[in-house]
C-alpha cells in the first residue's frame, strides 16, 4: 500500500540486547543486531519493519532488549542508531516501524510512550463468516488438493463451527477446522477411488454388487461432498466451546452481566440468595478483590435504598455466587449487575427477561464507565439478549461497534442507580 519494502522480525522469546543493538566486532562470531540485518536485507532506507509479539521481550542478566527498543523507536534519537557491529551512527528516522501484540501489560510503560497504540476489537461472527467462507476455505481447499466444487460447507455449518468449534477473537481456530475437514474429505475421496479401482479390475462395474458401490454407512459413492451440521460433531468430535445464553425464566435475585474476555466477550450471571444469619455477606465463584469490593459496595447501596422495604439488614446473611466457579473473575464493570442482584432479591421482583447490563458504580451511585464494550455487546447478541444497560459515559464507544450488532439491540444509556434500578427492574428509588 505504501510502495515500501517489508521487513518482518520477530521479538518473541528475545532476552539479550545483542539481539536489537548488535555485537561488538572483538567477540567470536559477532554479527549485526536484527535491526540492521533487517535494513540489510531490505536494501532501502526506509523499508516498513514489523516488530511482532514486542509484549513478549524477556529480560535476563544479558541486559534488557525493552531499553535498547528506546532509542530504536524514538523520532528525536534513531537519527543516530549505533549497532555495536558497525560502531557508526545510521540514520534509522525514515524507517516506518509497526509493532505488534496481544496485549499492552507486558510492555514496559517508557517503550509503550513512545508509541502510538492502535487497538483492534476481534471479529464479529459475521466478519469471521465471510472470512472462512471467501479466504481460509479456498486456501484450504487448495492446500489440501482439492477442486472447487469437490467440497461444499453450508451456511448453517459454517456457523456452527464459529459458534461452538472456535473461541478466540481472531481466526486461526476457524483456519485450523477447516484444514480438519478438508482433510477429512481428502481421505473420504481416496477411499471412494479405491473402491471405483476395485471395480475396473473385476472388469465391469455394473456386476459388481450394491454394496460395493456404497460407502461404510451404507450410502451412494459421490464424489462431491456437502459438509452439514449434523456432520461437524463426527468430523470435528466435542465441541470446544460451551455459551452461556439468556435465562428463559426470570428469577428474583439474578442477574445477567456482560464481561471481557481474551477471546471476545461473554454474558455472566449474578446469582444472589438470603439466608437467616448475622447480616453477613458471602462471596463465591473465584472472585478478585476488585469485584469483591463491588459486591461489597453494591450491598451498601442496596441497603441505603431498601432499608425500609426490606427492614432489618442485620438478621439476614447474603450469598452471592458468580458461576462458573473455575473461571477467576475480576474488574469493577459488575457493579450495576450485582446492585441489580442484590435489589431483585430484597424487593423478591425478577429482573427484565433477555436484559444484560455492565457498569462501574460508586457510593455516590453514580455509573462510571467501562471497557471492552463492543466484545461485549458481541456476547449479549450471541447469548439472545434484546437489551442491554451502558454507561451513559460509553455511548461514544458504539461507534466501534458493528452495525449488524446494535441494529439488533435495544442499548439504554444510564447514569445512576436511580436509571438502573428503572430500567431493569421498573421501581423507582
């Protein structure tokens, strides 16, 4: 796009600063530092280099490549680079650098300053079907050898496989799958061409019996196959991903959040139960501190509001579980859904069927924003939800999200618990 050379080079695994800076001349076997080499093999000046996966740089007794990353990466000193091999300054400011990673936690925060970060959200099932069906199916076919036509994947497949075979928010899993099947199908062929092999050399096809023409569940030869659902699970074995969708019944004292994944976004329920007790509070489900303290502030909350429908908060204890009990959760963003909760439970009114909700909230009962909104929007859409609750404060972050998503959503900007508390469970406080 640019009219410039590419030079990729991979920083995952580097621990030694030689790597980025380069050897002095007076060791054995010293060489230049990657950058240089890869200048070097550019043969231009000003060449785009992709650092990819710089979040996974080590550091180790050998010096720290992060630091020597400083003066690579920064405008006002790569005029003057020296590789250590080379002992002179070169002029790195005409060369176009894009970095790479997964996640900007492992970077440190001078290197990370000197960058400009560019996030991308994953993509949508939509996107990730028009991919699989218009690229990574071709190249798969064609690496595996077959001819357009031999192979057909349905529509519903096709996005079972994204649903239920996947979890990621890319699509290398997506790639991978498809390979499978393909192979599959290879292998399938193969043994239909033995059996037609067969059947030239006793001379005449047509005296072989049936089922010599048919395949092990006893079904014609054909020499096209059409992948459909009920195939995937004898192709692709178990599925690999399990979605939460939304409750069928509403419940008093439960829920629905939305929360942040490496992989996308998934719906997560608040389950809450009141017990005779000491007015205790009882956190389960691999809960951090962070969402601990949520809960603990959403209780003060529901007790300031409620204290006159509810009575005495001293003789009751309360539980409240987050499933799945495996999974470590954390972050603040439940704070509307456990308020939520908690006041569905003392008010023993069920919450809004197919509503899902995320938020920080404060003391002051103020909803404060939140991130990772279009993955879990995605989630919401995935799981069935009609309406979702955000953060007033988030409303200029649904322009990332994909029309095909909130065209199919009611989203309802809220500021307060006042908000909350109408829209979810329809009371005024």
């Amino acid at each position: 796009a640019m009219g410039r050379e590419y030079v990729r080079i991979s920083l995952g695994g580097i621990r030694d600063e030689a790597e980025i800076r380069g050897h002095r001349r007076t060791y054995v076997g010293a060489m230049p530092g990657r950058i240089m080499e890869g200048i070097k093999r550019s043969r231009v000046n000003n060449p785009v280099v992709v650092l990819d996966e710089i979040d996974k740089l080590t550091l180790d007794y050998q010096g720290d490549p992060a630091s020597a990353l400083l003066e690579v990466l920064d405008p006002e000193q790569n005029h003057s680079f020296v590789d250590h091999y080379l002992n002179v300054p070169y002029d790195l400011s005409k060369v176009f650098f894009i970095c790479t990673a997964n996640t900007t936690e492992g970077i440190p925060e001078p290197l990370l300053d000197r960058m400009e970060v560019i996030s991308l959200s994953g993509y949508t099932p939509l996107e990730k079907y028009q991919i699989g069906r218009k690229y990574l199916l071709p190249k798969a076919m064609e690496e595996t050898g077959l001819e357009k036509g031999q192979i057909t994947i349905t529509q519903g497949a096709l996005k079972k496989i994204i649903s239920d075979y996947t979890m990621e928010a890319g699509v290398r899993g997506l790639r991978k799958q498809l390979d499978k099947i393909c192979r599959y199908a290879v292998v399938k062929l193969l043994e239909q061409q033995d059996v037609e092999a067969e059947a030239d050399d006793a001379g005449n096809r047509a005296d072989l019996p049936e089922e010599a023409l048919s395949d092990e569940k006893g079904g014609k030869i054909q020499k096209k196959f059409t992948i459909k659902e009920s195939d995937l699970k004898n192709i692709l074995d178990k599925k690999v991903a399990s979605h939460d969708l939304a409750l069928k019944k509403a419940i008093p004292g439960v829920a629905t959040g939305l929360a942040w994944t490496q992989a996308g976004g998934e719906i997560l329920f608040v389950e809450t139960v009141q017990t005779e007790g000491e007015g205790k509070i009882q956190l389960t489900g691999q809960l951090g501190d962070v969402m601990k303290e949520s809960a603990e502030l959403a209780y003060t909350l529901v007790k300031s509001h409620f204290a006159k429908e509810v009575g005495d908060f001293g003789k009751k204890d309360i539980h409240i579980h987050v499933p799945e009990g495996a999974v470590p959760k954390d972050g603040p963003s439940a704070g509307v859904t456990l308020f939520t909760a908690l006041s569905s439970l003392v008010l023993k009114k069920p919450v809004k069927k197919k509503l899902a909700m995320t938020g920080e909230v404060s003391l002051r009962g103020e909803v404060l924003p939140i991130g990772g909104l279009p993955e879990k929007l995605m989630a919401a859409h995935r799981a069935g939800i009609k309406t979702v609750l955000i953060p007033e404060k988030n409303v200029e972050d649904l322009k990332d999200v994909p029309e095909e998503i909130t065209a199919k959503l009611s989203v309802i900007p809220i500021s307060t618990i006042q908000d909350v508390a109408k829209e979810s469970l329809g009371i005024e406080i």
